[in-house]
C-alpha cells in the first residue's frame, strides 16, 4: 500500500497515514483455524457454581534440578535461557510439548512455577485437544463464566483470544496499570499452570508482558511485608460481567467475589508473592477505604513499573506461554490493530490460595523470600534495608 503523495514532483510520505500492509485484514474464506474462532454461547439459565476440590501440584513430584527436562531438551538440541534475572525462560530447541513424559511434565510445572513464565517456539503439532491434554495433567480445566469459547462444540473449557480488523481498541478503556491481571482470581480456587498457545500473530507488535510477583513482594521493606502478609483482598467477577452483558445478559455462571491473602505462599517453591491484581480486587478486607485504594494502587503500579522484574515475550505463529497465574501478573498491549490475531489458552486450576500462616502450618516449613533465597544461594547477606538501606554510614550515625 502506497501512502505517497505527489507535490510538484516531489514525493512527500505522511507518517501518521502508515497502516502497513495489514489493513482489512481479517480471517478470510480459507482460515485454518475457523473453526476455533470466538463464539459466545447464550443460556437462559446460568450454571451452579464451581466445585471445591483437592489437589497436590505437580510441581511437588519434579526433580528439584529439572534434570528430565533439562534432558529432554538437550536430547532436542536446546537449551533453557533466562530472559532476565526475575521471571521468564524460553525452551529453544525442537522440543514438543504434545511428547513430553510425566516426569518431564512435572518438572516443567516446576520450572514454570520458579521462572513465572516459560515460553516453547513452533508447536503446531499442539492442537487444542493437545493442549487442553497438556493443561488436565496440571489440574481441572476452568470454564469461564463470560469470555467467548470456540465455535467448535465440546471446547467449553477453553478460552479464545482474538482480535482483528473489527477489534479496534477503545484508548479510553483501561489504563495499562489496569490492564495487568492475573487470570480468573475471582474463583475460590485460581488457576496454576496456564497454557497459551497463539496460532496467528501479527508481523510485529501485540506483545505480552508478565510482571513477578515473588520479585515485587521482595523489593519490599520488612515492616511493609509483614503488613501486607496480615491482609485479604476482595477478588470480584462483577466488573467483568457487567462489562460483557451487551453480549451475555445470561453470564454462563453468576459474578462472585471471593476473599484471598494478599501474600500468598506458592505450595512448591516456597516463595511469598504478591496476590492482587487490578483486573479484579476491588479492595482490601478491615482497613479504612482510603488506605485499601492507596494500598493497592501503590501495589497495581509497582506490577505495571517494575521493568526489572518484567518480560516481554514477542509472538510467532505457533509459539506457546505457559505462565504461573499464583505469582505473576501478565497484560497483553494492544498496539497492532487491526492485524489478525489468534490464540486458544486453557486454564488449569490450582489450590485455594495458601496465606503464609496456612503454607506453613500444612508444609510444616517456613515460607521463603525470593530474593533473599537468591542471595542465600549466592552466599551473600540478602540486601534488605533494615540497616538503613542505601543511606551512607556517616549519615546514619
Ligand atoms: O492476549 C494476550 O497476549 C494475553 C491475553 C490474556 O490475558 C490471557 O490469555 O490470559
Ligand atoms: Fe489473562
């Protein structure tokens, strides 16, 4: 698509008339994927709600250094990379995520759990009912109240993400501090393990980050931890179904709210993190409103902020996210409309979240802090700021 413009023989380009070669672009006749594109299945009467149920992780059966994975991978030619210090790894190497045993399936929730969110290029031998196989190995498959399911039948437990030239993003809608949430944390028991999978992805643009919530709980001062620890926040569905009653004035299941710890002890690593996020905690349980709203605005932030804490993964057709809904927060960007973009994500449920008092009465062990584990390992003194932090010493005295 030419964009020029002819101004006595000059060719003059207008920047802000640049839409790429995308534009109009949509599914088209021959998708391959048309059977997975979103559907909004209407009752007239909503389901129960969900039922309770016990579980062990998986991660609690991993070897604790990954060594079948790590195997796995090597055998594959790959490697496992770090993309920063606090959260995010990526798998390379021809590995298939449909082919994995057990044992390297335990040890993959493992490594999801410690890294937040792990990443697999090219699994497009991954179909949906691989991939809603792969997610039942980590625990009972969520069926969302409100967002739009395949048009397949039999997929209900599966989530469709989509955008394209008719998805036109409303800039006044969310700020990008609220666009950061942790999947359905409104239920009694969340989801762990999450898998998204995106088939179709634009040239460029469309990112997603995930921001680590061990990481913004150990940046934190002790006296604010220890704070923070003795709180519960509200998690509520009602915003999100008033928001999609236009198209479910029915939501398959009724808006709940739901009371969970704002730190929050992940059964098998260990390690605190910070369990509130703006998609849906509308406040925190026995304090004054002003210091709830102040609390978890300053909490909402920091999640958004803290780009040392963060990745960014930036997608291919075939590529797969599997992320850890109990200790990071993710937000999709919204900045390459209006190119196709596709994906199907499942979501496995996980404990009723463990506050560091239950952690430790039914682990018999005490909940750790990330970073100062991190330091332990490294044989450092941890870097807190009980001793006056980064103020110099002649100051201090
Ligand atoms: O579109 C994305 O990148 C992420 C969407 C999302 O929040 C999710 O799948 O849970
Ligand atoms: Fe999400």
């Amino acid at each position: 698509m030419s964009n020029a413009s002819s101004d006595g023989g000059e060719t003059l380009v207008d920047p802000y008339n640049y839409v790429g070669d995308v534009l109009g672009a949509g599914p088209g006749e021959n998708y391959p994927f048309s059977d997975l594109l979103p559907y909004n299945p209407t009752r007239d009467k909503s389901d129960p709600p969900l039922p309770y149920f016990d579980i062990t992780d998986r991660g609690h059966f991993a070897d604790p250094a990954c060594s079948r994975l790590n195997a796995a991978v090597k055998k594959a030619g790959g490697k496992i990379k770090d993309l920063g210090i606090c959260v995010g790894s990526v798998v390379e190497g021809d590995i298939k995520l449909e082919d994995l045993t057990s044992e390297e399936k335990d040890d993959l929730a493992l490594l999801v759990a410690r890294r937040g969110v792990v990443f697999f290029r090219n699994q497009t031998g991954l179909d949906i009912d691989k991939q809603r196989e792969l997610g039942k190995y980590f625990g009972p498959l969520h069926t969302h109240p409100v967002l739009a399911v395949p048009r397949r039948n039999g997929l209900d437990d599966v989530v469709v993400i989509y955008s394209d030239k008719d998805s036109r993003p409303d800039p006044y809608a969310f700020s990008r501090v609220e666009l950061f949430h942790s999947d359905v944390t409104f239920e009694a028991q969340p989801p762990g393990t999450t898998i998204l999978k995106l088939m179709t992805t634009p040239e460029v643009g469309n990112d997603t980050l995930w921001s680590s919530g061990y990481a913004l709980y150990s940046s934190l001062s002790k006296p604010y931890q220890k704070y923070l620890e003795s709180l519960s926040a509200v998690h509520s569905s009602f915003g999100q179904a008033l928001w999609r009653s236009e198209t479910l004035p029915t939501p398959r299941r009724q808006p709940l709210e739901t009371i969970h710890p704002v730190v929050r002890v992940h059964p098998v690593t260990g390690f605190k993190s910070i369990f509130v996020n703006a998609g849906f905690v509308t406040r925190l349980v026995g304090v004054p409103k002003a210091e709830s709203t102040n609390t978890l605005k300053f909490l909402f932030d920091s999640f958004a902020q803290q780009t040392d804490a963060t990745c960014r993964w930036r997608w291919q057709d075939g590529d797969v996210a599997l992320w850890d809904n109990r200790v990071v927060n993710h937000s999709a960007t919204f900045d390459a409309y209006p190119s196709l973009r596709h994906g199907l994500r499942v979501t496995p449920q996980a404990e009723r979240p463990l506050s560091v008092n239950s952690y430790e009465k039914q682990y018999g062990r005490q909940a750790k802090d990330w970073l100062e584990e991190r330091y332990r390992v490294l044989g450092l003194d941890p870097p807190h700021m009980d001793q006056g932090g980064s103020i110099s010493k002649s100051y201090k005295d």
